[in-house]
C-alpha cells in the first residue's frame, strides 16, 4: 500500500489521511523512499531536509488528526517550494552562486498560505538561475532533466517542481510564471500547470510592489481537481500587497464534460505564420482541439488581431525593467560578473539604456493591447495557442539558437508564444496536448480566458481532462524502461 502512494493525487492523498486509512509518516515515508530513488538523476529537488526532521513533522501531523484537529486540505502531504519563493529554514538562492547561503527571516504569502493548509515544507524545486529561460540549470545545483527523457531539458523556470510532480516524487507543487515559467515545464512533463490573473496570488512581498507584476505565483499538478484546490489555497489578497486582487476564489467542482459543449475556442495557432514552431508542434495541438469539438467546442482558427512584433518590442522593455533591477541587487557583490549567468548580465546591461519614456512608451502599448484582448474575448471564451514553439531540446544546450531554420536573436526569443496571456495579466493553462510521433517527448497547448475568469478556466480544463482522461493518465517510464516510453 505506502508503495502505491505515490501515485494518487494529492486530493486522493488528502481523503486517505484524513479517513486515517493511511498515516501522514507513511505518505512522508512513501515520497522520501521514491526521492531517494529518483532524485540524483533527475536533480529536481535541492536543499532537501532530513528525513527524520520531516518524519517528525508528518508523526506530529498524525497526532493532531488523532485528536481531531486538521490544519486543512494538504495536512501532512509534502510539498518542495520554487527556490525563488522564501520558506523559512531553507535557502532562497534562486539557482544563483551568490545566494548560496541566502537564507530568509520569514515565509513568502504562498508558502505561509499552503503552510496553514497543512502542507510539510520538505525543500526547494531547482530553477533556472535568477528565473531566467525556460530551461532549468544553474552553476550552483546542475542541470534539472526532464521526467520522460534525462537527456532533455525540462523547461522552466518552475522545471524542478513540474518533473518532481511528474515522477511522482511530490504528489502537488507550487511555480511561479513570468514568460511562461508555469506552462512551459508543465507541457514538457505532461503535467497541468496554471498562470492566474495577475493578482489572483499575491507575490512576495519583494521590494517593489506597484510596477513589478508580470511574474505571478500558480499551482502545478497532475489533476486539475488538484490544480484548482491548490490555486483556491494560494489565493486571495493580501494588505502588504495592494494590487493582489480582493476576491478570492473557490476550489472547483467536479469536471463536466458538458462544459466544452458550445464552448467558443478561438486557435491562434502559430499566428498566422510569424513564431516558428517545431515540426509536429501544431499538429499536436490541433489534435488536443479535434477531442475539444468531438465533446462539442466550436473550434476556429482565429487572429490575434494586433501587430506581434510590437508586442514584443514592447515585452523587452518591460522584462528589462522589472529584471535589470534583480541583477543590480548582486551585481556589485565581489565576483559578481564572473558568477552570474550572461543571459542575466544581458539584461541588466540592456536595462541601462532604458529611460522612462521608453517604459512608458512600452506601458502604454500594454494598455491597449489588454483592452484589444477584452474585445477578443467578446467573441471567444477561451483562445488556444501552444504552449510551447519547440520539443524538448538537448539537456546541455543553453537555448535553442534556432527553430524550423529561424535564427532566435535573443536567449528567450523561442519562448515568444507564452508572452501573450503574461502582457495582458491574463490567466492560461497548459494542458497536456500530445507526445512527438518519433520521440515520446510531451507537449502542452495554452488555453486563455479572460481577466479574472480564473473558475471558467478551470472549468475548461477539467471537461478537457475528463474526455481525454487515458491519454492525460499516462505516466513517465520508470528507470529501466526506455526514454519516451510511457507507463500506463
């Protein structure tokens, strides 16, 4: 039975402990024991804490259920933090050397939050160095490697948490998203992965909190009942951060198939021929939309119906200003530039020469970009794009250089597609859509609503979930079997 733990879902976990047919030590146990097996190859999980410190804590965990009392949902069920969030007695290093023993006086709002739900802290989840690409390695940890083939990237920058999710090593898991840090991973390792509206999770605090609001925090699961509960937990405003949003939000009901009938779908595709996208991508994600119309969507190819290469001028000047400022917190500590990656030191240099105007500028192109989104969404109630414009590339590659013969002219040129929903504060999903024919690598397809319908989405997601819930259900290889070969 502790063996087979492992594979339920944290919602399954959290009524088997709760009826106390299982103990919160024997999930603890069950967890530590596939941690221990899969870990150091697939490098998802750093800063881990003593298994007996942790078997303490779940022991404790099983005491008060003894008593009667239950702290919440995810009581005794173990959870690794993204390494760029604070948990106390662990080190937030954001996969960076000079944050190696930086170690937090307080828990982040989502750590606080998942913590008063019940949920164990056991460790960090590896990201990119300071969050930056959508492929998890750094100097200091290594490089993370994905949960269906070690010899690809997992994505990221939430990529330790999608493939700890993803072999199981961790039954729910939180990320956090700024050009796709969510949904990329989550595409890659055939998992659910949600950015909410901007606010729906409040962040932080950090030292900014009225300019600095593309990044969000966001849950990651393997179910969407769980994606959900996990979203209800980390939401809802908080005092010490104004723009977080004043409602909060309730966990979803059960999936409803019924819910894709009529349901308007608007497919952005690769917009009409400007991103490059690998051979297979968008097939893969048509062939997620052809299940959508056999359970009664109405499927189109659609525009977007504004000019991309001005939003993503516009992207660059604001990433620059919200990321320039990150790197100019360690850039003068000693040996700064000799430790800090190039793609960082590229975009605080470029951040330099940013003036207001420009930002403001930028600002004000976001503006109409967001009220031409609500336009769109007059039309559609949900938009689809890929979540991704690549395969799983090689785990020691940097980044991909090029794409279907394009040259990418920046680091994170070929994660453009995540961009849209981030600009607009908009909340997506990546959900799984499809394997690459040859390969078995995943790939995930985006779907978009509009501000603030978070629950709708949600909703979405679920149908889609129950009408493909084979296909969704299939589980990485285990060590031994060969890469891209799935289990059932």
């Amino acid at each position: 039975m502790v063996d087979e733990l492992i594979f339920k879902d944290a919602s399954t976990l959290s009524e088997l402990i709760h009826a106390r047919t299982v103990s919160c030590r024997e999930v603890m146990q069950a967890h530590l024991a596939r941690i221990a097996r899969l870990n150091p190859q697939a490098n998802a999980i750093v800063n881990l804490a003593a298994a007996d410190v942790l078997m303490e804590q779940a022991a404790t965990c099983d005491a008060e259920l003894a008593q009667g009392r239950s702290r919440g949902w995810l009581h005794g069920l173990p959870i690794a933090i993204k390494d760029a969030a604070d948990a106390l007695g662990f080190p937030t290093t954001k996969g960076c050397l000079l944050l190696a023993d930086n170690l937090p006086a307080r828990d982040s709002v989502m750590t606080a939050r998942v913590k008063a739900a019940g949920a164990i802290v056991i460790g960090k989840t590896n990201i990119p160095e300071l969050g930056l690409g959508s492929h998890t390695f750094n100097s200091l940890f290594g490089a993370t490697r994905n949960a269906w083939d070690p010899l690809v990237t997992a994505g990221g920058s939430s990529g330790g948490a999608a493939v700890a999710l993803a072999l199981r090593m961790l039954p729910i898991a939180d990320g956090s998203d700024f050009m796709g840090s969510l949904r990329n991973p989550a595409a890659w390792n055939h998992v659910f992965g949600m950015r909410p509206t901007q606010g729906r999770v409040p962040s932080g605090p950090g030292p900014d909190v009225w300019i600095d609001q593309l990044s969000t925090e966001g849950p990651m699961a393997r179910t969407v009942q769980d994606l959900g509960r996990l979203l209800a937990t980390q939401a809802g405003h908080d005092p010490a951060l104004p723009l977080s949003l004043q409602s909060g939000l309730d966990a979803p009901a059960a999936a409803d198939p019924s819910t894709l009938r009529g349901l308007r779908i608007g497919w952005l595709g690769d917009l009409g021929g400007y991103l490059a996208m690998d051979d297979g991508v968008l097939a893969a994600c048509e062939d997620a939309l052809r299940h959508c119309t056999d359970a009664g969507a109405i499927v189109e190819a659609t525009s977007l119906g504004t000019d991309p290469a001005a939003l993503w001028d516009c992207w660059l000047a604001w990433r620059r200003a919200l990321t320039g400022p990150r790197v100019a917190a360690l850039i003068d500590r000693p040996g700064a530039r000799d430790k800090i990656k190039p793609e960082a030191l590229w975009e605080y240099d470029c951040s330099l020469g940013l003036s207001f105007m420009d930002f403001m500028r930028a600002s004000q192109v976001r503006t109409a970009y967001y009220q031409h989104m609500r336009q769109l969404f007059e039309r559609w109630d949900v938009l689809a794009l890929p979540a991704a414009q690549v395969w799983p590339f090689d785990v020691n590659e940097r980044w991909p250089k090029q794409i279907a013969g394009r040259t990418m002219d920046t680091y994170h040129r070929w994660m453009e597609v995540t961009l849209y929903a981030t600009l607009a504060g908009l909340p997506a999903i990546s959900v799984p859509a499809g394997f690459h024919p040859q390969k078995g690598w995943p790939m995930g397809i985006q779907l978009i609503a509009k501000h603030s319908a978070d629950a709708l989405l949600l909703r979405v997601a679920g149908a889609y979930e129950a009408v493909r819930a084979g296909f969704i259900a299939q589980r990485p290889p285990e060590p031994g079997l060969a890469s891209g070969t799935s289990a059932a």
